[in-house]
C-alpha cells in the first residue's frame, strides 16, 4: 500500500516534469522554453523565440526551423537602424559556439513565420522542428503566451 503510494507520487512527478520545464536535449545541445506570442486573428505572420545551450566542446549552428503552423520559417535578426527597429533575414543561421547559450528573444534573434495556417491563440501549442548543423533535427512543442515575455 505503501510502495503503491510511493509509485503513484513518483509517476505523477514524471509526467509532469515535461509540462513544467518545457525544455529540449538534442546531443550537447540544450532547447529551453519555445514560444511563441500571441498574435490577432487576423495577422499572417509570428514569432518563435528559444534558448540555445551548446554545452559540447564543438560549434554548432542553427540551420533553419520549419513548422506545419506555417507556410515558411525564417531565421531573422532584429536590428536598430537609427531608431528603427527593422528585422533581416539571417542566412547562414545562428552560430552555437561551444560553452554559450544564445537566447532567441523579442527585439534580436528570432524565428519568424510567415503565413500563418492557424492564428496564434494563447493558451495553444505546436510543433516546430529545428535543424542543426552538427546535432541534427529535432520537433519541440511551442507554447503561445499571451505577454511580451515568457512565463517560466
Ligand atoms: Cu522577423
């Protein structure tokens, strides 16, 4: 009865680890927290931010991402142009050197989608899948929040 107990408490503490950290591991590399802020809906287009933790002894790069959620995904930086806040496409993807992290963050790098298949409601997730370099491919889960930052 006891262990029986102990078991179920344990489960319960696996199953909702997931939910909770929200957080990737693909080879040396650490995904945190994908999101994504919702958007009217009426607008086309969003934004993916992350953060990326090379913690292997080599770089890595993030290629490209792509997600059924969109009719493409762009790597984009923002930029200040003189008190204008303008985005450019970043081709070669976003370097990963070894023992840094790189935040994916409103007003720098991040991941824009372009023709959006469904509106970003707060409250949904969907799938995303990055593709890296060295590391290879993986599928994270976004969550869409309503607020400028993320909740933890
Ligand atoms: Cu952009």
């Amino acid at each position: 009865m006891k262990f029986a107990r102990l078991l179920l408490a344990l489960l319960s503490t696996l199953l909702a680890l997931p939910a909770l950290a929200h957080h990737y591991t693909l080879g040396a590399l650490h995904i945190g927290h994908p999101w994504s802020r919702a958007m009217p809906a009426a607008t086309t287009s969003g934004t993916v931010y992350l953060k990326l933790n090379n913690r292997g002894p080599s770089a890595d790069r993030l290629l490209a991402a792509s997600t059924p959620r969109a009719a493409s995904a762009e790597l984009h930086q923002h930029l200040d142009d003189h008190g204008v806040m303008r985005m450019r496409a970043v081709p070669n993807g976003v370097e990963l050197p070894p023992g840094r992290s790189i935040a994916l963050a409103p007003g720098g790098l991040h991941i824009m989608l372009m023709g959006l298949t469904a509106p970003l409601k707060a409250g949904e997730r969907f799938p995303l899948t990055l593709r890296f370099a060295r590391a290879g491919k993986i599928e994270v889960e976004v969550k869409i929040e309503d607020g400028l930052m993320p909740t933890p």
